[in-house]
C-alpha cells in the first residue's frame, strides 16, 4: 500500500493506493492527526485503491469513532459501505451490551 497526503492546517487528504487490508490499515493510523492537536477533518481516499478488504475497513473504526478527528471515506463502493455500517451497528451494539 502507498498513501500520500495533502494537508492544510488540521485538514488532510489521505489517498491511498494498491491494497488496503489491516496491516495497512495499521500504518495509515500511524500518520493520521495526533488528537492532542484538537479536532482534525481528515479525508480517506479509496479511489485509487485496487482492493480493500473489510479487516481493513474495521481497523479505521475507532479512529472514525473518535472525537478528535472527523475521518470521512471517499471512492468506497456501495459494499464497502455496506460493511462500514455493519461494523459500526456491531461495535455501537457490543458497546451498550
């Protein structure tokens, strides 16, 4: 996986590139905005990805869920979607059992 980023201020593109699965799902958390820097809008760019997989999809979750970034995906298909919204319904109903 290859990733590039634009940034402005607390503003960043993260594009990423080839196959984005857990372990690269890893490295990319690494880069995104420390929280202790405050609130960041920071935007994932699947476009040029050749294949995401949903254990890649999962490990983005608590970074999504947290409060000191706004994380946003953009080129996912309706599928990853789908699977975003599931995995989000399972964490959120694990969450409150």
């Amino acid at each position: 996986m290859a990733i590039a980023i634009t940034q402005s201020g607390r503003d960043a593109v993260i594009s990423v590139q080839g196959v984005f699965d857990d372990a690269a799902a890893a490295r990319l958390l690494l880069v995104l905005p420390p929280s202790k820097l405050g609130p960041a809008n920071v935007v994932i760019d699947f476009s040029k990805a050749r294949e995401i997989t949903p254990t890649g999809l999962a490990a983005l979750l608590p970074a999504a869920r947290g409060d000191a970034l706004d994380l946003r995906f953009r080129g996912l298909c309706e599928r990853h979607h789908r699977i975003l919204k599931l995995l989000s319904k399972a964490a959120n109903d694990h969450a409150t059992s």
